[in-house]
C-alpha cells in the first residue's frame, strides 16, 4: 500500500504547533479547527467589545486635543453626545461631522445606510446606487462653449452643428459615456 504524502498549508513558525496541525489534519479534521486547536486561539468574536478595543476615556484624541476639543465642541452644538462615543473620520463627510461619534456597530450600518457607504469589516454594508438621471448638458452651456471656439477659430463658423456635437461629448458624464449614452440618445429618453 502506497503512503499518500499531503502537503499541508503552513500556519505556524512555531515547528510544535504546526506539527499537531497536520496530526490533526492527516487524522481527518477540519482546516479550521485543526488551526484552532494548534495555535490555541479561540475564534475573534464581533462585538462592541472588539471594536472600540484601545479606545478609553477619551484616549483617541492624546496626541491631537486640539482636534479632539473642536470636534466634540462641534458635536456638542449640533445636539449629539460623545459620551461613550469614538470618532471615525471614515464615516464623516467633513472633519469633525457630528454624525461620525458612533457608540457601536449599530450606528455604523445606519450611517453607513443613510449614506450609500459600503463597509467592509467587523460591520458590513453594501451600498446600493442610486440610478442617476439622465440630463442633457444645458444649451446655453452647449452655447457658451461653442460660441468660444468659434470665437478662437471662425473658420468653424460654418460647422456649428459639429462642433456642438463635439461639445456635447466632449462634456457628457463619464457614466452616460460608459453606457454608451450620447446627447442624441439623451434626448430620445433612451
């Protein structure tokens, strides 16, 4: 009977513990607890907990009080408390924006929610885009540009149709242009 070598993957520097992790897996177990049991760490739960690990007493701001007094005064005025709260500027639309004092993974999705953010981590959140309207490039500034370049060229005076064509594309948003959405198409509703 031929012995099947298995080449298991290395989940350890320590020669001991990666040893008992391929004992275990050559005698059937999983990947996952095998690694668990080797390196005797118990799976990382996602609380509140694990978040604001590292955050007491007001310690985020300690190297920047400055910062810290203004956001909070910020908060203070626009009504929110920032008692038991940390500050993400990743949530915050502008520094020291008051929504960004969250206490917890609940307030995260729903400022993540309320604006279109996805989050990726310990709290997760696809954001969902709205569909943008399809507008035409308004024709006094269609007009404005065409008539400066007629202005730095008269020559294509006689090309105005053209020349707002090339107007048009040359202004239409980059996602009209990936849809392949034109002025003409525009216009249509398409």
């Amino acid at each position: 009977m031929a012995t099947q070598i298995i080449d298991y993957p290395k989940i350890s520097d320590d020669q001991q513990a990666q040893a008992f992790y391929e004992a275990m897996r050559a005698n059937g177990e999983s990947h996952n607890m095998a690694k668990l049991l080797a390196l005797r760490q118990a799976p990382s739960s996602v609380t509140d907990r694990e978040l604001f690990l590292g955050h007491c007493n007001g310690s985020q701001f300690s190297a920047d009080t400055h910062s810290g007094d203004v956001y909070k005064r910020k908060a203070e005025r626009a009504g929110v408390s920032t008692t038991g709260k940390v500050y993400l500027s990743s949530l915050a639309l502008e520094p020291g924006d008051p929504k960004a004092w969250v206490n917890g993974r609940g307030d995260i999705k729903r400022l993540c929610e309320e604006r279109h953010f996805n989050c990726e981590g310990i709290v997760k959140h696809k954001a969902t885009v709205e569909k943008r309207p399809s507008v035409p490039l308004a024709q006094n500034i269609v007009d404005e540009h065409v008539n400066q370049i007629i202005a730095d060229d008269p020559g294509k005076a006689t090309k105005r149709k053209q020349v707002e064509r090339e107007v048009r594309e040359r202004h239409t948003p980059h996602w009209h242009k990936k849809a392949g959405r034109t002025f003409e198409t525009m216009k249509k509703g398409a």
